[in-house]
C-alpha cells in the first residue's frame, strides 16, 4: 500500500517489544530476564519492517509495529492497513475487516483507498458477509488505478454475488409523461356503430405531468444444490403522480370532483418462492424456473387488489448464436371492494434471442393473455408482437437499445352502461422506444439511463383512443 514520504527523523522512541515473534532481532539477555530489544528507528524504518514480518508469516511482530505506528499518528491509513493485514494472518476477519475500514477511511490518495477497499471485500468474504463485500468492491471501482482493472473488479462483483444468499435489485425512475393516467385523446365518448354522443370527465382524458417509480426487489436463497436452487422472494414497489397545474385543473373541471395528485399512487407487496434447475451441464445450456407469488395493491391509498400467481419458465440454447425462451403463468385477482367480480388471467409467452456476428443482439417476443371473469368488461384476449435490438458497441458514451412493437386487445362482450359495443371493443395499440445507457457516466458501478418512449392505441370506443411521449430517468447497475 504506497504511503506518503515519512518523517524522517526518529519518532520519538519507537519501543518494539520482540519476544519470540522476531527472534532474529533479539539480543542475549541474562536468564533471570526475558529477551528483549528497544529499538528506535523512524516511521518509515517501522512500515518498511512491518512489511517484512507480513511476507515472513509473522503477523505478531506486524501487529506490534502497527500498534506503535498509531500511537505516532492515530489516522495514519498504512499503519491501519498493516494492522488488518496481521489480523487476517492471524485468521481475525472481523477485526481486520474493520481496521482495513479505517485504512480506507484516512487515505490519501485513489491507490490507497483503492487497497483499503480490496482487501476490506477479500476479509468481507472471508468472514462470509458477501453483501458487505459487494459493497467494499464498489467502492474499489470508484478509486481504481486503472480502467484496465475495471473488468477484473466486475467479474469478482459477479462471483461474490453468486456465493451470497442474499439478492437485492433496486430500480429508481422518473418519468416525464404526456397521459400519466393512460387517458383518451378525445374530451367525447364515441362508440362505432351507436349514434350517441357523450363527454368525458377530466379523469377520463389524457392527462399530463410527471411519474416517480422505485421497486425494490429481494431474494434469499433457502436452498442450493449442484445444478439447482429454491429463493424466498420479496418486491416492494411504489409510484407517485405529479399532475401538471392545467392538467389538475382538467381533472377537478367536472361538477363534484375533488382531485388530488394522492389519488394516482399505487402500491404494491409481493412474496413468493422461485426454483430454478439447470437442464445441462453448462449454466448457459438452459434451465427451467417455476415461481409462486402472492400479493396485495393499494391505489390512491386504498386497499386495491389481492393477487395470486404460478409461473413457469423453460430457457434453452439452440446454438452458439441462438436461444429460445418458453413462458407460461396463471394468476388470479380478487378486488378488495367487493363490486368487481375476480379476474383469472393465463399467459404465454416465447421469446427468441439471436446474437449476430458483430456481438449485437435481436430479440423477437409473441405473446399471448387470455382473462376471464363475471364481470363482463374484463373478458379479454391480448396479443403482443415486439422486436428489440441491443447494442453492445456504445456510441460515445452510450449504449442503445430499441424496440417496437403492436398489441391487439380484444372485448368480446364490452359494454358501456345499457350500451353493448357492436362486435366488442377492440383496441390497436403500436408502441416503440429507445433505451440508453451511460455507461461511461458510472458511479461505483450504477450509471444513469434514459428512455423515450412512445405509445397509441385506436379503439372503436373513443374513450380509449390514446396516445403517449414519455422520457424515463432511471439508474442500472452495470453488472
């Protein structure tokens, strides 16, 4: 661990006590009196000795010397660092780990903290805290001396990660939107085929401002084998409006209203369990995932919804260039107030993933949602088609991502008060956008990310004729 130049005269009496940890440097003493050396030499004499007695296996006389460097300089960040190599030496992971936090702590320069940060993570994982080394490891990439190392700390990051039981993911947005609220483009309610004419309340048209997200996600796994696992899950996520002043006005412009940006946040808590099973003898052969989830909603402050969900995943590799991944999922949701009746909704999905010669990846997704209920406005079938493509060169300092796509969604049975939708409600949906990744602007391994996106339905019934342009600020990690 390079240090600043050291005071060169004597620190005062440096008094080394070398029983028989330095046998080397002890004198003959009569046998009445045990062996012991005083030895004055300068601070930089001491750290150049504590480094020999670390490569010779002698963490004591190393521990000695580094106790007799603090009491010259209590914030001297070598010394701490001597200290918490002796104690790792002397299999102390706690203590090392903790005087290594107080090298970091007082360094001087990147390179300092660099190896205070190191060897911190390496005690971390030696005391089997791998979410305290995860930390400690990101905090080395802020200070590393190099770029070149960056890839070696991301694959350490990745290692540490796969031993640690516990799993965390943290997403953060903000979301400029013109239609928070995903309502009609039109103030009229207009239905195909009826020729009647009605208007629409503010809450029921596009309605602009700006939208907040963060979904926290844990994991622990309860159980691992060769090839397989079972994680305990839990999400937590939650989401807030903030209405523009015309559009707050809009939505209290109705007879009655009383619209407040606390009526558009949601709630929501999950649990569950997921088992994963490798399928080959490789980890990228393919795997197979089943998961159970249970949760509840509140919107607008209000209880909401209860929901049950059954997951299955089949991932595989057709090729060196090529996988496919098949999903199936059934849930069912129960509405806390009692009017609407339960929706029970199964899912598929398949989507096939191809990596071209330029290390590009293109992505084609089908799929396909079926629900049921006695309510007969939520009778729906969905069909989704989308195509992405992801960069891996970036462009300057950004890495992109597209996608477009359509969406059907059909009510076979939709109806508008005594007013039935001849042939049902169809919506038409296309939507697109552009992901960017600063990956270049990363702070300890998070970089910031910015997405366009743009979405419009056309629907026989006007009501849901929609149209969107939002620009989503978010962070990712990087690995």
């Amino acid at each position: 661990m390079p240090t600043k130049p050291g005071r060169r005269g004597l620190a005062g009496a440096l008094i080394l006590s070398l029983l028989a940890g330095a046998p080397a440097l002890a004198q003959t003493s009569p046998p009445a009196a045990p062996p012991v050396a005083e030895v004055s030499m300068s601070l930089d004499q001491a750290r150049g000795l504590a480094a020999t007695a670390l490569q010779q296996g002698n963490p004591a006389l190393a521990l000695q010397i580094g106790q007799g460097l603090l009491q010259a300089n209590a914030k001297d960040p070598l010394a701490h660092f001597i200290i918490a190599q002796a104690l790792r030496q002397q299999d102390r992971p706690q203590e090392a780990r903790q005087a290594a936090a107080l090298a970091y702590r007082y360094a001087d320069t990147d390179v300092q903290k660099f190896e205070a940060a190191q060897l911190a993570a390496r005690l971390s994982v030696d005391a089997s805290q791998f979410t305290r080394a995860q930390l400690w490891l990101r905090r080395s990439l802020l200070h590393a001396p190099n770029p070149a190392m960056r890839p070696r700390i991301a694959q350490d990051f990745r290692q540490v990660r796969a031993m640690d039981p516990l799993e965390l993911r943290l997403r953060l947005s903000i979301a400029p939107s013109s239609n928070v609220n995903n309502g009609s483009d039109s103030p009229y309610a207009l239905i195909d085929g009826v020729p009647v004419i009605g208007l629409l309340d503010g809450l029921s048209q596009a309605l602009s401002g700006v939208t907040g997200a963060a979904d926290l996600g844990v994991g622990y796994r309860l159980h691992a084998i060769k090839g397989a696992e079972t994680q305990a899950l839990l999400r937590a996520y939650g989401s807030r409006v903030w209405l523009d002043d015309s559009a707050l006005a809009l939505a209290n412009s109705f007879p009655g209203a009383d619209v407040s940006n606390d009526d558009f946040s949601f709630a929501l808590v999950e649990t569950g369990l997921r088992h994963v099973r490798r399928t080959g003898a490789d980890a990228d052969t393919g795997f197979v995932a089943a998961e159970l989830a249970a949760g509840r909603s509140w919107y607008g402050g209000d209880p909401y919804q209860r929901h049950l969900r059954l997951g299955l995943t089949r991932g595989m590799k057709l090729s060196d260039s090529a996988t496919l991944t098949l999903g199936a999922e059934a849930e069912r949701r129960v509405f806390e107030d009692g009017f609407n009746q339960p929706i029970e909704t199964l899912g598929l999905q398949a989507t096939l993933g191809y990596r071209i010669a330029n290390g590009d990846r293109l992505s084609l997704s089908l799929a396909l949602r079926d629900s049921d209920s006695d309510s007969r406005n939520a009778v729906s079938t969905r069909s989704t088609a989308y195509l992405r493509y992801d960069m891996v060169r970036p462009i300057g300092p950004a890495r992109l991502s597209f996608t477009l796509g359509a969406a059907e969604t059909l009510y076979p049975d939709y109806a508008v008060g005594f007013i039935v939708v001849p042939g049902g409600r169809q919506d038409d949906t296309v939507f697109g956008s552009v992901d960017i990744l600063f990956q270049d602007l990363d702070y300890a391994g998070f970089a910031p990310t910015l997405t366009l996106r743009a979405q419009k339905t056309r629907s026989n019934f006007s009501r849901f004729d929609a149209s969107e342009l939002a620009v989503s600020f978010g962070i990712r990690s990087l690995f």
